[in-house]
C-alpha cells in the first residue's frame, strides 16, 4: 500500500502535511479547527436566528388579540 502524503494548499501552494515542521503542522491543525468552529458558531447562529423569528412571530401573535386595546399610563405632573 503507497504511503502517501497529505496536500494542503495556501495561496495556490501546495504543501506536504508531513514534510512541515512540527510548529506549521501546529499551526495548519489551528487554521483547520478554527475553520471548524467558525463554521459550527455560523450554524448555530442560523438557529438561533430561526428560534428568535418564531418567537417573534408567536409574539406578534398574542398581539393581535381583537378586542384589546393597547395600555395607556398616564402620569400625574408633580408640581
């Protein structure tokens, strides 16, 4: 079975995993998890974006009650 190498690209250069230093190959595995994460907050971004739109909606809702009228407070001058 061939032994091979794993290629990473940047600006259009490839590389060899394995032939990097051990703080590059450091740094790559950084950039990948990073990638990871970034991709991980934006999904749950979308989520939560979603559940505040239902929210919102559902609240919209209560709202629209037919006969209520919206809550006037008045206040008293203080003289």
């Amino acid at each position: 079975m061939a032994n091979t190498k794993t290629p990473i690209s940047i600006d259009g250069v490839e590389y060899k995993f394995e032939d990097m230093t051990e703080e590059q190959q450091t740094l790559v595995n950084h950039v990948v998890d990073l990638d990871r994460k970034i991709a991980s907050t934006r999904f749950s971004l979308d989520q939560l974006n979603v559940g505040k739109d239902a929210f919102m909606v559902m609240l919209k809702k209560a709202l629209e009650v037919a006969d209520a009228e919206p809550i006037v407070i008045q206040s008293e001058a203080i003289q």
